[in-house]
C-alpha cells in the first residue's frame, strides 16, 4: 500500500515541437481539408483568430501553443536562408 503521507515528485514531459515542425503539420492539416494554407496561416499571424487554423490534426492546438512572433521569426529565417543562399 502506498504511503500517503510523503511528498511524490512527477516530472512532466516537455513533447515541444520545433516551430517549424507545427507549421509543416498546420500547412499539411490545412491543404488536407481544403484550405488555401498561406492564406489561413497568414490570416492567423497577422489577427491572432485561431479559427483560420482548422483542428483536423491537431492543429489549430499545436499553432497556439507557439507565439506568433515565433512563427514570422521561423518564416523569415526559412525564407532569408533559401532565397539569398549563395549570393553573399
């Protein structure tokens, strides 16, 4: 029988996923259920709405738990990093 009287410790576990990882599932979430996924993601960046975000998947869950700033940092360092490859 279990002690009730001492104090127990649980560890949660962080299951983060990379900003880059949400926004792969949200876009593929978004074109599965028909939805111009640009257009919806830009829509929740710029207004903070997570409806433009469909919860197929998970996903309108998993965008909110990253900031949004996060998200345009992600998106400009992606873009940043594969328009200008090469031209330093």
């Amino acid at each position: 029988m279990a002690d009730i009287h001492r104090t127990r410790y649980f560890t949660a576990v962080d299951n983060e996923m990379v900003v880059g990882e949400v926004l792969s599932t949200v876009y593929q979430a978004l074109t599965e259920k028909g939805y111009n996924p640009i257009s919806q993601i830009v829509g929740y960046v710029m207004s903070g709405d997570p409806t433009y975000i469909t919860s197929h998947k998970n996903a309108r869950s998993l965008i909110m738990k990253v900031e949004r700033d996060e998200l345009v940092e992600e998106l400009m360092t992606f873009y940043v990093n594969h328009r200008f490859k090469g031209e330093e």
